[in-house]
C-alpha cells in the first residue's frame, strides 16, 4: 500500500484537488470516457491555486516548508552538486558527533571541504544523529576539518540545517557553548574562501557555529534565526502556539533577510519546494556556489579576511534618535 502523502496544512487545496484530478483519470481509464475537458479544468485550477498559495507564502509557511520531512538534507545536495565525497571522522578529544558530519569532495573537478549538519529520516537514523542537533564533539570536529582545509588550502562548504545545538546535560557538561564560540572565532580568521549554505533550518547559535563565513546563501523555503518560532512565542507571549505571531516578528524568512543583507543570496527553489524538484534545486545552489566561489578566488588572502570582517562587522547596524529633552 502506498504510505499517504505529507500535506501541509495550507496546502490542503492542493491537495484535494490533486485527489478529485486522480479520480477522473481513472474514471476515464476504467469506463473509457472522454473527460479530457474536466481533466484541463482541474489542471488550470491547480496552477492558479499553486500561484496563490506559493506567492504569498508567510513567514510560518515558510517554516513549515524548512520543516518538510520530504525536503532534501545536506548529505543529499551534497551528493547531488559534488564527486567522491570522503567523510572524515571524530573531533581526536571525545566522540564522532553524526549530527555533523564532514570530509573531503570535489566540487566542478577542484577540492573542497564539506561541513554539514544533518537530520534523518527514519526514526533510527534520526535518534543517531540527533534530530540534526549537534553537541560540541560536533563542532570541535568542524573546526578540525576546517584547520585542515586551511593547511591544504581548500574551500570550505558548511550546509546549515539545525533546530539549534543540543542542549542536553552532556553537551553543556562538555562546553557546548565554549566551542561555538570558539568556532565563531577561528571561522573569522580562516585563510581560505568559505561558503555557508542554510538548505533547512537555521536556529541560534547551533547554526551560527559553522555560519561565520565569507558568503552565507538560503534557499527561498528555508529560515535563519536565534530562536525558533515556537521558543520565541513561549517567552514573549507565554505560549507555543503563537509561533506564527513570533515567526513574523522575527523576520527569519529568506526574503526579509536578504533585504537586511544578514545573507548575501537567496537560492530560488522550484515551486512549493525544493522537496518538489530535488534536482531543480540541486542545480540552482550549484550554480550559487559556483559564481560566489569565483568572487572569493579572486581575493588575495588579506582581502578575503577584511572583508569577511567587514561583512559581520556592519550586521545589525542602527542609527540612534537624538534625545529631545525639555
């Protein structure tokens, strides 16, 4: 038996329109009839309904979409956009964290290194890497693959996908917060070109950890922010379900964040999702990485480092009001 279809639930329209669109094809199978003016109808309703929904997506929507279990994670871009990906393993001091994996690959014939946080699927896959969650085994062993691709002088891809760092008793009695910031540090100072990528969710500083880089990209479905929808709407108005009130109040969407030049490009995805057009999305952030790649190569290393300063240096710039006083 085929396993029901994951339907968000703005998208339930299209849904059920996509279920009467089943139904007439078959009629017309089995009882040989010509309902081919019925079958355009349905079409031309589920085209305009997509352009409806897709076109004025919220904010929440769109956290929703970076949610989608369907949507392709960073191993599988990686698969997708690179050759002879060499996974390399451990932070040499406490564990091999699978929530954030990494290695060597080559991407359009030169060599990079690969970071990425990673979710799974299956219920098993998902509890051995954490729900995408890393702990700071995982980002000590980043920030050595990183040294490592500064020795080699190779590019560094992070692909961003995390609800946030884990914050379990182990991960803090570990330092967890100690070596994100670390990592903050030594990704400011990094003698070679860097790309980050936020292909899901982006949440606090469990993204920020592998985020500090010379370009950071987002997909046009995916969200980057210091605290997840749900958590912010349980601070600020004491209740989780005013996530899509919190959601918009944080200005996470990709669109909003370009326009306040947190990221420098966001990476078209085909319609209703990359989960949609896995490929098609492939394609766009390969050639998102191509062109910023070329830009940053063409940057002496005193350069690349200065501006890379420059360009976190003026995020979050404000001007202040002169105070009137009486």
């Amino acid at each position: 038996m085929d396993k029901p279809v994951y339907t968000l639930e703005f998208e339930k329209p299209l849904r059920e329109l996509s279920t009467q669109l089943d139904q007439l094809r078959q009629q017309s199978l089995e009882n040989n009839l010509d309902l081919s003016s019925e079958i355009a109808g349905i079409t031309r309703k589920i085209e305009a309904t997509q352009r409806e929904i897709y076109s004025s997506l919220t904010p929440w929507q769109r956290v929703q979409i970076a949610r989608h279990p369907k949507r392709p994670y960073a191993l599988d871009y990686v698969g997708m956009i690179c050759e002879g990906f060499q996974e390399l393993h451990g932070d040499r001091q406490f564990n091999d964290d699978r929530a954030l994996v990494g290695g060597t690959a080559f991407f359009n014939g030169d060599a990079v290194m690969i970071i990425a946080q990673q979710k799974g699927r299956e219920t098993k896959e998902k509890i051995a890497r954490n729900f995408g969650m890393p702990q700071p085994e995982g980002y000590r062993k980043a920030l050595r693959l990183m040294k490592t691709a500064e020795k080699f002088g190779l590019p560094v891809f992070t692909f961003i996908d995390t609800p946030g760092a884990y914050p379990g008793i182990g991960s803090e009695e570990r330092h967890v917060s100690e070596a994100i910031a670390v990592n903050l540090r030594e990704m400011a100072m990094l003698r070679v070109p860097s790309i980050s990528v936020i292909v899901g969710e982006g949440g606090s500083g469990g993204a920020l950890g592998i985020g500090v880089t010379d370009r950071v990209l987002i997909f046009e479905n995916s969200y980057y922010s210091v605290i997840s929808p749900e958590g912010c709407a349980a601070i600020l108005w004491k209740d989780s379900a005013a996530a899509p009130k919190a959601a918009e109040a944080l200005k996470l969407d990709a669109p909003t964040l370009e326009k306040f030049k947190v990221v420098d490009e966001v990476v078209a995805e085909p319609f209703g999702g990359a989960h949609n057009n896995p490929t098609k999305a492939a394609d766009a952030l390969k050639y998102a990485l191509h062109k910023h790649l070329n830009d940053l190569r063409g940057l002496d290393e005193e350069r690349l480092l200065d501006t890379r300063y420059e360009r976190f240096r003026h995020l979050g710039r404000f001007e202040e009001a002169g105070v009137v006083t009486s």
